[in-house]
C-alpha cells in the first residue's frame, strides 16, 4: 500500500481508493483558507531574499514497465540520482500494479529503470530510498521475503544491489517477535546497517536492528505499547555515537483520531541497544504524531510533526516543523502550519541547505487537485521559524511529495507519489522535480 502507510489511513481517514488505498489527505482537509499571520511582513521579505525560486519537472512516470509512486529519498552517485517507486515494473503486487522499481535519473531528466521487484524472496513495493556504501546500493522491502507464517505477502527484506541492478538479498524478516514490513530508510555507520521496522516485535509494535553488509542480523530493540513509543516510522539518523528516531505513536497524551495511543515520541539508541526516550509530544498546540526522519544541525535534533500546531484551522493541527536539544531535551514548535496556502500535513525529514530548513507538506499550497483542494507544497523554514513557501505544487507537475529533498550543484531534487501526465490522469503515478532556491 501507498504512504501514508495503513496506520494513518486507520487512524485518520478513510481510504482514498478501494485498492491500494492511502492517506494521501484526509476530507476534513480539503477545503481549508490561507491565514494571514503577524509573520507575514518577515515571510515577505525572506521570500524576496531567496531570488526567486525556479521549478522543473523533470520526469513523469508511467506505470507499466516503467516505476509509478516514488516516495523515498533520491541519493546522488556520480551526478546521477538513484530512486524507487512503490509500485510499477514487473511483479504482481495488485490488480493493474507492480511490485515497484530501483531507477536512475539524470539532471536532463533521462530517467532508466535499472531493476524491476518481482513478487517472491525480494519483492517490493519500497518506500524507503536507498543507503551507498561503497559501490553497492542498500535498501528494505515492506513486503516479500521468505519467512513469517503471519505475513501472506512476506514480512519484508533487506536487500543489496550494485550500479547496474543486479539484486542480492541479505535478509528476510519473519514477523514476531522478529520485525515486519521495513518502510524507514536505511543509515550507514561504520560500515554496518541500521533500520526499524514498522511493526514486529512481541507485541508487533515495530523494532530497531542491525545488519552487516555480508547479511549479519541483530535485533537492537523492540518497541512496546506504552509511554516509550510505539511504531517507529521514520527513518534514523546517527549523530554523537548514538541512533535517533521518532515513533508516530505512544508516550504521552490523548493525540489520534482513535482512542488514546499517544502522540508520539522522539528516542536516542545507542549501537549496542541502550534507548532513551528524550521528548514525548503533548499535542494540541505542540506537535502530534512525527512520521519522518530527523535531521542535525549545530547539536540541535530538527523534525516535523504530521499533525499537531495549528489547532484552529485543522481538526487535529496541520503539522508542525519543531527543533529539539538532545542534552537537555526541550522541544520548541519553530512553526505550525496553517493548512492553506503555507502547507499542510509535512511528511518527509528536513534538508539542511545553506543556513535554513528545506522540506515539503503532502498538501497545502493553492492546487486545486482532484480529490482534494491543494497539492502540496515545498518550503523553507529559517532558524527563527519563519516560513516561505518555494513552490505548490499544481498536479501536473506533482502531487503529495513525501521524501525529502536531496541537494545536487545547488539544485534541490525530489519526488511526489502522484501527479504528472503519463497514468490515471485524474491522480497521476508521480514525478521527479528540480527546485533552485
């Protein structure tokens, strides 16, 4: 299934589609103004500062044989970019789709699929994007893989693939107590592999692990419902000596659409499995709900919230952009969304770029795309929290961008799950953007 992934489809709406259906935005959603606010004059002016920002679209994909659904984070090798898509290529993965696709894409917009999933011992769809060590590419599967009685579909893979395609699987996830269905993207250090699965564990509320290059697995820990958090859905970073993460759900407060789970948490865990929970949100007017990666600047932890912020405009809040100390764990909400023309519902970790925050939002922005009333949106967000909006997205060109933005000779790349003009005209099967700031 497409990002949102089936827990904020459960938790926060209902489904877009009767197959592979998502959360790609919720109803309640879907018709919210732009607010004005006292930061207005300050956007203004930081908006003039940024020399006017230009967009490309540079390729729109296909469906068929070729990838469709991107939503992972693009990684440059060589001044090329490596990508995958959920669904598309070959594999049987639904009616009409595929099991997805690893590609290659020039700046030209020359895009080549270099593997295509096939359903079995590694199949696909990928939402993660892929990890370099060396020549070899690494990456997860959410479903496929050899092992788990509890998985029909296969309870997901880790794999590795050189330059040119060719695939070797390193590990098959086997479902509790072992981990399931991996959607984070991988983070080297040292030459070993790190990941969390979305859910597995004992009590299937998702765990962290290792893995060598060679295939060596480790369970470094499982997650339990409680006030240590529970499913760990965005991907981990390595700062200090220490692993950091966010959980959609647990820790604290009454957050989600369906009884009280939590708002969500951010953790540190060390290479040998010692976890810390270091901030669990409160909701309301701070954030709710992280689903992405973190990101380090200068000892500072910068994140996003999915919900949470603005509760006036949005029924839940509209998503926050947040920075927290991890030595003395205070959390500050840099801006909150106001659900219109600034964005709405941010998804995807932020991108350090020249002195400010670079991310997007699902939707938000002036749209209007079928069968919601915004697009999304990509933006910046300064050190002080003030906010412009570099781009919204209009359908054609792209529509819901979730992985996060990846800097190449001072252009910004990335990728939105639908939109475009090759399939499905009314949703789109996505794009790849080029953004100079």
């Amino acid at each position: 299934m497409l990002k949102n992934r089936w827990l904020k489809t459960a938790l926060s709406c209902a489904f877009v589609s009767a197959t592979f259906s998502s959360l790609i935005g919720c109803s309640r959603y879907a018709a919210l103004p732009p607010q004005a606010t006292s930061t207005d004059a300050e956007r203004s002016r930081i908006r003039d500062s940024i020399e006017n920002p230009t967009f490309q679209k540079l390729y729109s994909f296909g469906a068929g044989w070729d990838g469709a659904n991107p939503s992972g984070t693009l990684i440059v090798d060589g001044g090329i970019l490596y990508g995958t898509t959920q669904t598309g290529g070959a594999g049987y993965a639904g009616p009409g789709y595929g099991s997805g696709t690893v590609y290659t894409i020039a700046t030209s917009g020359k895009e080549r699929v270099i593997h295509r999933f096939k359903f079995g011992n590694v199949a696909g769809p990928t939402q993660a994007g892929l990890t370099r060590i060396g020549d070899t590419l690494y990456g997860t599967t959410q479903w496929g893989g050899t092992g788990g009685s509890g998985c029909p579909l296969g309870c997901g893979t880790v794999f590795a693939m050189n330059t040119s395609g060719k695939v070797r699987l390193l590990y098959s996830f086997k479902g509790p107590p072992d981990g399931m269905n991996p959607t984070a993207r991988l983070v080297a250090v040292s030459g070993r592999l790190y990941g969390t699965t979305l859910a597995g564990g004992p009590q299937s509320d998702g765990t962290v692990f290792e893995i060598s290059t060679s295939g060596v697995y480790r369970s470094l820990y499982q997650f339990t419902y409680g006030s240590g958090g529970n499913i760990p859905e965005g991907d981990l970073i390595y700062a200090g000596g220490k692993l950091y993460g966010v959980t959609y759900a647990g820790g604290s407060g009454d957050c989600q659409d369906v009884g009280n789970i939590g708002c969500g948490t951010v953790y540190s865990i060390t290479p040998a499995g010692i976890k810390r929970v270091i901030y669990r949100f409160k909701g309301g007017t701070d954030g709710d709900s992280p689903s992405s990666g973190l990101t380090w600047w200068n000892g500072v932890l910068y994140g996003t919230t999915y919900f949470g912020g603005n509760q006036a405009t949005c029924s839940g809040g509209c998503g926050t952009v947040f920075s927290l100390d991890p030595t003395s764990n205070r959390e500050r909400v840099l801006y909150r969304f106001n659900g219109g023309s600034d964005g709405l519902l941010p998804d995807a970790p932020l991108l350090v770029y020249r002195g400010a925050l670079y991310g997007t939002t699902v939707l938000g922005g002036n749209g209007p795309c079928f069968p919601y009333s915004s697009c999304g949106t990509a933006f910046r967000v300064s050190g002080s929290g003030v906010e412009s909006v570099l781009h919204s997205f209009q359908g054609a060109d792209g529509y819901e961008p979730y992985g996060r933005l990846t800097a190449m000779n001072g252009v910004l790349y990335g990728t939105t799950i639908r939109g475009g003009t090759k399939c499905r005209p009314e949703l789109g099967c996505g794009t790849v953007f080029a953004l100079t700031p």
